[in-house]
C-alpha cells in the first residue's frame, strides 16, 4: 500500500499543477464522468502506466454505491463529510458484502482494487479550483482510495504489471451529485522475496509489503 499511497501523491502533484494550467486557459472541458476518466487514464500514463477505461468494473462500482446508500443513514456516519462517511462504509463491510460487490468482475492476479468518491456540485472560494474542477475532481478520485480486494504475489514476478484500469461512474450519496472510481492497480506486494532475508516477516526490506 505504500507503493500506491506514493503514486497518489505523484498523482495528486500532478493534478494540481495540472488545474493551474487548465484554470488559467480555461480548457479544463465540462465536468463529466468521460472526461474525468480521460483525465485519470492520462495521470496514470504520465507516470509510465499503460491505463485505459475499465467498463467491466462499472457493474461493480454500481454495487459499491448501492451499499454505500443503504448505510449512510445509519447513526454511525452522521455528521461525518461525504468522503469520510465513505471510506467508513467501505472499511466496515465484511468480506462476503465484499466479494458480492466484485462478483460481476473477473479479477486480475497481480493487481488490486479500490474505489473513492467526490462531491461535484461544490461551489469553491478560489476561481482556480471552480475552473479546473474536472482536474480537481479526477486529483480526488485518483487519491484516498479504499481497497476492495488486494493480490499478494508468493514470489516477486520476473516482470512486474504495469497497466491500470479505470471506472468512473455518476450517482447521488445521501443527497448529494457525486462521482465514484473503482481502479485496478499493479499490485507490488510479496509474501516472500528469496534471499533477502527471511527475519523480514514480510520478507520485503523496504516494508512495503501487506497482507491486507
């Protein structure tokens, strides 16, 4: 997840830099689901990944938002902000409401999946964000991701993975025009790496390996 977490920081750099330029040219393009995808597959190919638009996972996307609404009434996320309640609603479901979210998806070995979430109808204080939403919007859904499902290599591959897939789709959580991704993401978790060490639990030395 540290590897992911470093790649959404890369992301998110990029993004911002980029809503500065589509601001000041004002060719940031209307806010929608297709060209917030265009955006994400383009942040990804920035950074040497072969990405490209997903539309087996929207299906799955689907099914994550339809739980997300039938949980966000419940006591427990009141108060909480859209991304919060969110991320709250995905992290407390089980494995079997899970799986049933993925069951539309054939799943990649090697890779894992997450989904996030952004309000589209805000209304910001800076005309830099108000005109580069769409770049704006894409930072977020490409950021924060929770996890759905994650693929743990037994041995380091003799070639990494190094596509991505992307899903964007349109909806309403609690009263509120939102966006939701569901990514497919190179997974670079290993239960063992030979010969580096097996004190390592991990066996990976730079700790970015899990087992979530």
């Amino acid at each position: 997840m540290k590897m992911a977490k470093k790649l959404v920081a890369v992301l998110l750099a990029g993004v911002l830099a980029l809503s500065v330029l589509t601001a000041c040219s004002g060719s940031a393009g209307p806010l929608t689901k297709d060209n917030v995808t265009d955006y994400i597959i383009d942040y990804y190919k920035a950074n040497g990944y072969q990405a490209e638009e997903e539309q087996s996972m929207e299906s799955a996307a689907q099914a994550v938002l339809a739980y997300v609404n039938s949980q966000i009434g419940k006591s427990e996320y009141n108060g909480m902000a859209l991304r919060e309640a969110f991320s709250a609603i995905i992290e407390n479901a089980d494995e079997n409401t899970r799986k049933g979210w993925m069951s539309s998806v054939t799943p990649k070995e090697g890779y894992f999946y997450c989904v996030s979430c952004a309000s589209v109808n805000e209304t910001y204080r800076t005309d830099l964000f108000n005109q580069g939403k769409t770049a704006l919007i894409a930072a977020v859904l490409a950021s924060d991701q929770c996890g759905i499902r994650s693929y743990i290599w037994e041995q380091a591959p003799e070639r990494w993975p190094s596509d991505a897939g992307v899903c964007v789709i349109e909806g309403v959580i609690g009263g509120k025009e939102c966006m939701v991704s569901m990514l497919r993401i190179p997974s670079r978790v290993v239960a063992h790496y030979p010969n580096k060490g097996d004190d390592n639990a991990s066996g990976d030395p730079s700790s970015d390996a899990t087992t979530e």
